[in-house]
C-alpha cells in the first residue's frame, strides 16, 4: 500500500476500517522529516495489515485539534475508526512496529 495524504474533509472515512496509523506533521518540522522515510519502510513491511495516512497539522487544524495533538509528529493508531494507541515524536522502527503489531 502507498501512504496517503489526507484532509480535515477525508479523515474520518480513511481512518474507519482496520488498523490505520495516522501520522500528524507539518513540513517545517524537523523530527517529521526523520520519521518519513520510517513510515515508508513500515509500509513496506506491513503490507496489508495497516494502512498509513499523513495528515498536515498546518492545513488540517480542526482534525489536529479534534484528537488534541499538541506536539508534532504525533502518531495515532485507528483500529475501526476509534484511537487504540499513541505515540509523540520521533520513534524507531522497531517501536512503531511493536505499537501496531498490538493491534493486527
């Protein structure tokens, strides 16, 4: 699967079926950049399992607001459309497939 991007207006119907693991950033923001190209291995190696979404905090405030993100990145994981997990800034791989492989 690709990671996709995603909108205040689309959140909610890319995040309400299976794992889901939504990645809160903005392009300023530098532990954001670092934790991209993780997200891409990841995507990689869960294949199916989990979908990715990234959602810009600078142009998408009422979602960011909506779960109180407060610090960016911050990682929220959906299991059927309701928030199972979190995790803020940067993190390792090998963390945030622990994080999701809790719940697949």
């Amino acid at each position: 699967m690709a990671i996709t991007n995603v909108t205040d207006s689309n959140f909610s119907a890319e995040t309400n079926d299976g794992v889901v693991l939504a990645d809160f950033w903005a392009p300023w923001c530098g532990p954001c950049k670092m934790i991209a190209p993780v997200l891409e291995e990841l995507d990689q190696d869960m294949g199916e399992k989990v979908k990715i979404v990234k959602l810009d905090v600078d142009e998408n405030q009422e979602t960011a607001g909506k779960f109180g993100v407060m610090s960016i990145p911050t990682l929220l994981v959906f299991k059927d459309g309701e928030v199972v997990d979190k995790a803020v800034g940067y993190q390792p791989k090998e963390a945030l497939a622990e994080l999701l492989n809790k719940h697949v």
